[in-house]
C-alpha cells in the first residue's frame, strides 16, 4: 500500500508541473514587447507581486518554518527566477517612469520581506508559531490576488460573452487549485488548503461562466482559449503561481 508520505510527494510534484506551467504563461507577452521593444500598455505591477508572493512561499516552505514542504519551495523558487526574467526584460525596454516604478516597488518588497524574515526568526520561535505567522501573511496575499479575476467575471457577466476569458488558463487553474488542495489535505496544512481551496473555486466560477456564456459570445471574437484578449496575471494558489 502506497504511504501518505509518498502519495503526498506524487501529489505535489504533480502540482510542480502544473505551476510550472502558469509560470511560463506570460511568455508570450514578454516574446511580443522583446519583438516590438516597447512594453506599450503592460503593466508590470502582478509581476511585482507575483515576486512577493514566491519569496513569502519560499520562507514557509524553509524547514526552520514549515518542515516537509520541499515541493512548495522548489516550484516557488523556479517562479522567482521567471517573474525575476519577466521584470528584466520589462525594465530594458520600459521608459524611465516605467523602470523607476519597478525599482522602487521592488527595493520596498525587500525591505518588507527582510523585515518579516528578521521578526520571524527573532521573535517567534517554534516552527507551529512560525508556520502560523508566515502562513497568515502569504493567504491575505493571496487572497487579495484572488480578487483580481473579478473584473473579468463581472465583465463576462455583463457582456453575456467569454471573449474576454481565456478557456484553458481558466481550467489550468482550476486544475491547480485542485492538486495542491490534495497535497494539503493528504497531510493536514490549513495555509496551503485555503489557498489553493480558493484558487479552485475561482477557477470552477470561471469554467462554470464559459460554460454559460460561450453560445452567447459574438462569433467574430477573437478564440479566447487560444489568444485572450486582455491579459491579467495573479499570483494563484499557494505555490505562487501566475497566469496570464
């Protein structure tokens, strides 16, 4: 009979491919500003906090924190890399405005984080307490970036069309939420369940409103499962994961 342990590990790497997956998806919009050197209208702010958002995961996952969640760290640190790549080639072809913005927000993320790790580690002892504060932090994170999609739905919503909507990112996510919902309840993590319970569900809304709207949606829209028309990127689930 296969343990818990390894079934977990499965579980998670398993949620390693998925996340690895969003984390590539604004590739394409990266590939369009490094052929047009100009980042035009693209907003660098969800990468920002995408940044954020890993580097807080990261931290949970270190074993002086939350022991045992190896899997959250390494897909969390691969998606720092790629947010760190995404924010690069963002600030060579921004205007100075542009890459002032970034340089600030990001020296203030750090001053955050640092902050954060340092009362962490100096005031709170016991890897339960830490797991507990660090945990808290990385699901309002979250769970303000959750509220991201609202526009989008609400927009679906009034417009009785899902062109605006793309299929695939949707049921990626949704999909997402899902495994990494397993992985916290096959060994009980309340931070990494409510997280990805919340990334599930938003992403089982956006699936339930394609469904309900894609008949109504004008034929001449552009295929949103293949090439959305607006593009949004939130930090998703407890591995950080972003979509575009």
């Amino acid at each position: 009979m296969v343990s818990a342990e390894a079934a977990r590990n499965v579980v998670g790497i398993i949620g390693n491919v998925i996340s690895f997956g969003l984390f590539l998806s604004p590739v394409p919009t990266f590939w369009k500003i490094i052929k047009k050197k100009d980042t035009e209208e693209f907003k660098p702010d969800p990468y920002m906090a995408t940044v954020l958002n890993c580097l807080f995961w990261i931290f949970y996952g270190m074993p002086f924190v939350h022991p045992d969640s190896t899997l959250v760290v390494t897909i969390n640190a691969v998606g720092l890399a790629l947010e760190v790549i995404y924010l690069t080639i963002f600030v060579v072809y921004a205007s100075p405005k542009g890459r002032k913005k970034v340089g600030l927000w990001l020296a203030g993320e750090v001053i955050f984080f640092a902050a954060v790790v340092l009362i962490t580690l100096l005031c709170v002892h016991g890897t339960k307490n830490r797991s507990m504060v660090v945990g808290i932090i990385c699901d309002i994170f979250n769970i303000i970036m959750y509220s991201s999609p609202l526009t989008i739905m609400a927009k679906v919503i009034k417009t009785k069309s899902v062109e605006y909507m793309p299929f695939y990112l949707s049921l990626t996510n949704f999909l997402n939420g899902l495994i990494w919902t397993a992985y916290a309840l096959i060994k009980f993590d309340i931070y990494i369940l409510i997280s990805n319970s919340l990334g599930a569900l938003s992403g089982l809304v956006q699936l339930v409103l394609y469904a309900w709207y894609y008949k109504s949606t004008p034929k001449d829209s552009k295929d949103v499962a293949g090439k959305p028309t607006a593009e949004v990127q939130l930090s998703d689930t407890a591995t950080g994961a972003a979509r575009v």
